[in-house]
C-alpha cells in the first residue's frame, strides 16, 4: 500500500483526492450519516462557516447501516466542491 492511501481507497480502486489549499469560492457540502446528535455539531458547523461567509449544502443519509444511496452520492459529486461528513458516539 502506498504511504498516504487508505486500504477502503486502495480495495475501491481510487485514490483519495488532494486537499484543497482553501475553501475560498469552493461550495462546501455537510452530510449527515444519522448517527444520533451528528445532527446537533453540524447545525453548529453549518452556522459557523455560513458565517464567515461560505456557500454550504446539507445531505443527510437515510440511515446509519448503509452506505449513502447511489443517487445521494451522485448529487452530492454534482454539487459541491468539498465535502464534511459528520460522525457521532
């Protein structure tokens, strides 16, 4: 395995993008994995960066025990340029 590369990136085939050096002009996404309170830090998350002025979009997945729908994932590829996905527990 490269240095850097996930083994969930390696077995898919892919490698992890690049950071970008800013998050200036970029559209930011926030999904929400349903995890129990995920939803309380990222309202928080979502008040701050559209306070300072950042364009943000919300997802949420339908369920925790699944990974997020094709379609979901496809909307999400369209429309933003980063993406935060929340965790809880």
């Amino acid at each position: 395995m490269q240095e850097g590369q996930h083994a969930r990136d390696r077995l898919a085939g892919r490698q992890r993008l690049a950071r970008p050096a800013s998050l200036e002009g970029l559209t930011i996404g926030i999904m929400d994995i349903a995890k129990s309170r995920g939803d309380v830090f990222l309202d928080r998350l979502d008040e701050q960066l559209s306070e300072r002025g950042y364009k943000v979009r919300r997802y949420a997945k339908p369920t925790n025990t699944r990974v997020a729908p094709l379609a979901l994932r496809q909307q999400i590829s369209a429309e933003v340029d980063v993406l935060i996905e929340g965790l809880s527990d």
